[in-house]
C-alpha cells in the first residue's frame, strides 16, 4: 500500500507540473509592436578599390627541394620574385574586389596606387 501510495503521489506531481507548463506556453503571443521602413541609402557614385601594399617580405615563395635547386641552378632574384608575385596577387584580389562590387551593381574600380589618381581627382573637382 505504501509504495502503491507513493506512486500516486508522483504521478500527481509530474502532472501538476505538465500541467503548470502547458498553462505558461499557452498564454504566449507575438504582436507585432512597430513597424519600421526600411532605411533608403543612396548608392555611391563610385567605390575606389586600391591594391593591397606588397612587401617582399610578407611573401614566402614555393620551399620545395624542387624549387630551391632550380632558383640556385638559375640564379633567379628570389626578392624581385617575391615581390612580383605579390603585386600580381594584389591586383587579382583588387579585381575580382571590383568584380564582386560590380556584379552587386556598384560602380567600383581598381586604381593602382601612387600620386596620379589623387592628382586626377583635386584637378576634377577644381574644375567643378
């Protein structure tokens, strides 16, 4: 009888609780409070996209034995190797950048670094 009672008297808590849990979740509703327009930006008339800044010594060319005999056998430059290598590798990031952009329907372009488009732009907007 004790353990017939004892049962019951789980059984009973396990309900309250069910219970209490299915009383909370029913009185949830969502409302929707404000809404809000959606902000209007204008797009740029054109993004500038630089190549990254190269350093020789940020580039690592292939370490393979391979490659070591033939750059000693041939006597190549390995910093103006290095450096080429990062200059084109800055160019490509540049333009697939404007591809990227352009293909978003921006008008972007890749402008290699140094004084000429600077010059460009302060004799444009003078003209203005």
């Amino acid at each position: 009888m004790k353990n017939g009672m004892a049962k019951l008297v789980r059984f009973r808590r396990a309900y309250a609780l069910c219970v209490l849990a299915l009383a909370g979740c029913a009185g949830a509703a969502v409302t929707q409070q404000a809404q809000r327009a959606p902000a209007d930006y204008a797009q740029p008339t054109q993004i500038v996209v630089y190549p990254f800044a190269a350093n020789p010594s940020e580039v690592t060319l292939n370490q393979s034995i391979v490659q070591r005999a033939y750059r000693d056998a041939t006597g190549d430059n390995e910093s103006a190797a290095q450096l080429q290598i990062a200059h084109d590798t800055a160019r490509a990031i540049c333009q697939q950048v404007v591809s990227d952009l352009s293909g978003q329907g921006y008008n972007a372009v890749c402008v290699a670094r140094g004084p000429t488009w600077q010059a460009a732009t302060s004799f444009s907007s003078m003209e203005r």
